[in-house]
C-alpha cells in the first residue's frame, strides 16, 4: 500500500512536535550540568537550563503550530 506525500509530511510535523520540548530539556538541561560542574554551583544551572530549554520547546511548537517561519 502506497502512502500519499501529504500524509508523510504531517506525520513528519507531528514526530517533530513529539520530541520538540524533551529535546530542548534534555539540552537545557544538559549544559546546565556541565556548566554546574564548571562553576561548583550545583543544581542551580541545571533549574536555570531546564527553565530555559522548556521555554524554547515551548516557543519553537507555538511556532510549528501557527506556521510562522520567522
């Protein structure tokens, strides 16, 4: 069975938006734990890269979701 075009990209944008926010807080994240290593501030720049990293998953679905490619 052939699958249409149409149907494989929105499927496409859908896996996008599934792994958007886990992926910008598990780099968020990630660099916030590095950095507490670097610094001795633990977990004080793991709180600060998750925050961030959420909020960039957050930003990049809103935009995914109104189309605006700005």
């Amino acid at each position: 069975m052939r699958q249409s075009r149409p149907s494989l990209v929105s499927g496409a944008r859908y896996w996008l938006l599934a792994w958007t926010v886990p992926m910008s807080i598990g780099i968020g994240w990630g660099v916030g734990w590095l950095l507490d290593g670097h610094f001795g501030t633990e977990p004080w720049l793991q709180v600060v890269g998750f925050l961030l990293g959420a909020a960039a998953g957050l930003r990049q679905i809103l935009q995914l979701m109104g189309g605006d490619d700005s």
